[in-house]
C-alpha cells in the first residue's frame, strides 16, 4: 500500500430523534469534511457495525456520502442514540452502551492503515469499553512516527474517567477541546483554580503537545502552540 490516509476512529451510530433517525459519530464525520478537502480515496473512517438491518442502513448512507470506510460486522447492534425532547424542546441522549463500535477489532486491514496513516483523530467516548479502548490505542501505537494524532476529546455523559484522557493525551499531538470540557479537566487533573488561557498552557507542556485547540461554542475558536502562543 502506498497511500497515505487520514482516519476517523471511532463511533459509527446514528442519532434517533423525534423526527427520524440519522447518521452521527464525529470519527465519519471529520473523514467525510477531511475527504472534502484531500479527495476521498485519502480519508476513512473505521469503526464496527452489527449483523442487523442498521448496518445495511449506514453502509448506503456511507456510500451515498461517497465516504471510504473499513468497519467490519461484529456479533453486536449497530450503535444508537436515543434523542428526547422535554417540553421546553432540551434534549437528553441515551447512548446505548455494548454495541458494534464498543467493539471495534484490531484486523489485519485495520492494522495496514494505520501502518499507512498520515492523520488520525479519536476521541474518548469510543474508548468507553475495554475492546474498543485497547484496539484504538493498538491503532495510535501502530501509526508512522510523523503521523498527526488529534484528540478530539468529546466528553459525553459518564463514558470518560482520568486514565482514559491520560492516555489518550499521552498519544496526541494536537488536542481539541471545549470551554466547557477544560472545566472538567481542570477539576480532574487537580488545577479548578487556574483561568483559561493558563490551564490550555498547562496542558500543552505536561503532554508536550504541537498544538490545542479551544472551542468557545458560539464564540469561535482559539488555537494554540507553544511556539506561537495563538490565540
């Protein structure tokens, strides 16, 4: 193989809302928007599917995307989110827990990949169970020594705990976070009293990071790195 690719490991679920379903998972999503942007025969995203009609569902809605994916079936359902509204139109998420992409092996193509990777981004909530935890990180470990890791953090409900960051942080270069997820962190890692700007420095020297990058919801964006210090 002498393609470089750009990955998405993670989640494959879909979104079951009042409306419908549709398909989620932030790993096809940022192959799908890298896929725009270097051509799609360059992006992929992995992860694992049921042996059940929804498996069916998200390879047509893969394709029609015209997304590359290596997502074998597992003895498992393809994953879900049950999407509810109260009265005054807030959501709350129910992510079903021992699904396809809990599950997510460690195949001889999978591992190809990540032999031939030149960017890779993971999360934290796919690393919720152990199978799928140590395949991702058996993933990261196995990438080129130049291949640019993101750490999309992605902190959902109670799918996280302290060693899974560490590690995860341990194998990125690049870490993407919210306002509201570096609260969380800095209560964690034991620094609740430091602003912002210095928990986002502390961070990137104690994992020796390229660069993080801080979402601000409708406020935009604030990259960083330790030469520039942006943002």
């Amino acid at each position: 193989m002498d393609k470089r690719y750009v990955v998405g490991l993670g989640e494959a679920l879909w979104d079951v809302l009042p409306e419908g379903k549709k398909l989620g998972g932030a790993p096809a999503n940022f192959a799908y928007h890298a896929g725009q942007f270097l051509g799609s025969d360059n992006a992929i995203a992995i992860s694992a599917l049921g042996e059940d009609k929804l498996a069916e569902e998200t390879i047509e809605a893969l394709e029609e995307h015209g997304l590359k994916y290596l997502m074998p079936r597992v003895p498992y359902p393809t994953g879900t989110v049950q999407v509810t509204l109260n009265e005054e139109g807030i959501p709350t998420y129910d992510i079903k827990e021992n699904v396809a992409w809990d599950n997510i092996p460690f195949t001889p193509e999978i591992e190809e990949i990540a032999a031939n990777c030149r960017a890779v981004c993971y999360g934290s909530l796919a690393q919720r169970n152990v199978v799928s935890r140590e395949n991702i990180q058996r993933f990261l470990d196995a990438t080129p020594a130049d291949c640019m890791k993101i750490f999309d953090i992605n902190l959902r409900q109670q799918f996280y705990n302290k060693e899974i960051i560490q590690q995860s942080m341990r194998r990125c270069n690049i870490l993407k976070i919210n306002d509201e997820e570096l609260v969380t962190i800095g209560r964690m890692f034991g620094y609740p009293g430091l602003d912002i700007e210095n928990k986002c420095w502390l961070i990137l020297g104690k994992y020796d990071l390229d660069m993080l990058v801080l979402t601000c919801g409708t406020n935009g964006s604030l990259p960083g790195d330790p030469q520039g210090r942006g943002g």
